[in-house]
C-alpha cells in the first residue's frame, strides 16, 4: 500500500498515512477533528535499475570488476592447470597441534 502524505489547513497538522489507491482520501484531521484534512503530493518512492542495459558506473567501480573477473577466472580454472601453476595462491591453513596423549580425555568404555 502506498504512502500518502497529508496536512490539515485548519491547524496546519502533517502526517503521513498508509492506505489503498482505490480508497477515498481521508477528510477528517486526527488532531483537530475537523473535515479540512487535505491529501499532498509526495515525492513518492525512489527505485533502483538492476541488471544489465544500465550505467556501468552508477554500482561499482572499474577495479572492483577487474578484481572480481580475475577471481572467477581463478576459480573456473580446470585442475590440471592450478597443480602446473602450483595450485591456489592462497597459504594453507595451518593445522592446529595435536594434543599428546596424556591430555586428550580418556573414553569411557563398558567396564
């Protein structure tokens, strides 16, 4: 449902009031109580074009595409060619040390 702003001309009261298109205005002022509530123009409701066909520029910058582009050609890269190149650029992650056994908790069993 829309947004519809409205003032009242006898006490000069703005709000703004959620209600269908096909209803009436609203005459009646909720704080005077008289019938001069009168329906505004707005500057209604802003949107955002998506998707290809728009400007390039108005979203993301040139060196956020180029990064993106270089990380999904990497990512796309077939098996063979990432272990002639040495694999992913990423380090490995290091493995946590294990515990010895004297402080790994003992199972209990069914005695």
């Amino acid at each position: 449902m829309p947004t519809y702003d409205y003032a009242c001309n006898a006490c000069g009261h703005a709000l703004e009031l959620f209600h269908s298109m096909a209803e009436a205005p609203r005459k009646k002022c909720p704080r005077c109580g008289k019938n001069q509530l009168e329906r505004r123009i707005g500057a209604g409701a802003g949107f955002l074009f998506k998707g290809s066909g728009f400007y390039q520029t108005d979203y993301r910058s040139e060196s956020y595409s180029k990064a993106a582009k270089a990380e999904s050609e990497g990512a796309t890269k077939p098996a063979a060619e990432k272990a002639e190149s040495g694999g992913d650029a990423k380090p490995a992650a290091k493995e946590p040390s294990a515990k010895p056994a004297a402080e790994q908790p003992k199972k209990k069993g069914k005695d």
